[in-house]
C-alpha cells in the first residue's frame, strides 16, 4: 500500500477572502504531495503571488503559501490517502506528463464563474480543486459527486474528510523564504502583457475547446527576464 497527500490551507490572498465570503468555507486551496513529509507538492494556482492571470501547474513548497508575508499563521489540514501501486503509477505519471506538458494553463473561466453557473470545462485548463479532484478520480472507491471542473473547495474536502491525517496551524517563520519566481516583483509590462494574453487564451480554451492560434507557451509563464530587478518580494 501507498500513499497520497493532500493539503488543503487557508491562503493569505484577496482572493480567498473573496471566496470564504462567497462558499462559507475558509479554505480554498489544495495541492499534492508523494512524500509524507510535504518537501515538494503540485497544484494549479498563479505564476506569481502578486499577479492574478498567468497561472498553470506549480512546483510548490509549504513556504509559497505565505505568500511572502511574514510572522503569520495559516489554517492546514493534511489528508492521507490510501492508494494502490497502479493508482499510485497513475497519479505520479498524469502529474508528470501535466508538468511536461507546455499547453497547460489555469482554467480562470471555470474559476470566474463556479459561483454563478456551476464552473466550465476548459482545454487543458485546471483550477486547483479541479486538478486534485481529476487525481482522486483514478483511486478505486472515491466517487467525486459532480464533474471535476464545478466542484467547490467545500464539496472536495467533504470527499476527502474520510482521510483527514493531520490538521494544525502553520507559521511562516518555519519556512525558508526561496529565490523563486512565485516571489520576485515582475516588471509591470509583463504582468500587463501576459495577464491579457493568458485571459484571451483562457477564453478561447472555454468557448473553441483548443489554444489559440500560434500558441506560445512563454506568455503563460514567467522566467528571469521578467523580474523587476531592483526589488523583490524576499528583500521586503
């Protein structure tokens, strides 16, 4: 037998006072990790902590959570999940070839509208419970009640409460702040430019079912030469 983890946390965001306001429900993101210690998890949040609409599949740490804030304390719960060798093979291979994969972005329609029609499936598009809830999926004996893309965070912590392993407060000064993008101030012309591009193809993924024409992948990512180079978040 193997094992699966799940997190679930309350983030320090606008946006997840936005939605704890909207659901009554005050966590709102979730992500996966292979290790029972945490060191490396995966969920589809945003590229950066300070810019909204370029997101897609993240190499995370418990540190990102913060989002760079200091001296806080962050509600998680850590769910344990049981999982055959063939699930477990299946789980790992589809966040591989997600994470190979440059086509990949976060589905922000699904996101925009979950409150107001029930969410929208997109090409290649995830938000972070969609993802997970694709996962849980290839485990015999879970049943995701609706369809990945209009589950809400409260409805996937109630398919996974039966696993419910750890819940604790955790606290920014126990993590190491990384030299990551995540953290780093990016220059305002390319958070404007890759925001708009990453909506319109955001749009185009929900209404044609495909990228846009002449796709580029480095619109809906970020990379060095993005970075505002005189400060960055970790500085502050």
């Amino acid at each position: 037998m193997k094992y699966i983890y799940i997190t679930m946390v309350q983030l320090p965001t606008i946006i997840n006072k936005y939605v704890t306001f909207i659901t009554k429900f005050e966590y709102t993101h979730f992500s996966i990790a292979f290790d029972e210690d945490l060191e490396r998890l995966y969920s589809f949040q945003v590229k950066n902590d300070k810019i909204p609409f370029v997101g897609g599949l993240v190499e995370e740490t418990q540190g990102f959570y913060f989002h760079g804030k200091e001296n806080i304390y962050l509600k998680e719960m850590v769910f344990k999940v049981p999982v055959s060798e063939s699930e477990y093979t299946k789980i790992y291979s589809f966040v591989e070839n997600v994470k190979n994969d440059k086509e990949y972005t976060f589905n922000y329609v699904s996101a925009l509208v979950m409150f107001i029609i029930g969410g929208v499936k997109a090409y290649k598009s995830y938000h972070c419970v969609e993802f997970i809830c694709v996962l849980l999926s290839f485990i015999k004996g879970i049943e995701i009640p609706k369809e990945s893309y209009k589950m809400h965070p409260k409805d996937l912590y109630e398919v996974l409460r039966p696993f419910e392993n750890l819940k604790r407060d955790i606290c920014s000064e126990d993590f190491e702040t990384e030299d990551n993008i995540f953290l780093k101030r990016i220059k305002l012309s390319s958070g404007v430019r890759k925001s708009l591009y990453s909506i319109r193809e955001s749009i185009c993924r929900t209404v044609l079912y495909r990228t846009t024409k002449k796709f580029n992948y480095r619109m809906i990512n970020y990379y060095e030469e993005d970075v505002k180079k005189i400060y960055n978040s970790f500085e502050m």
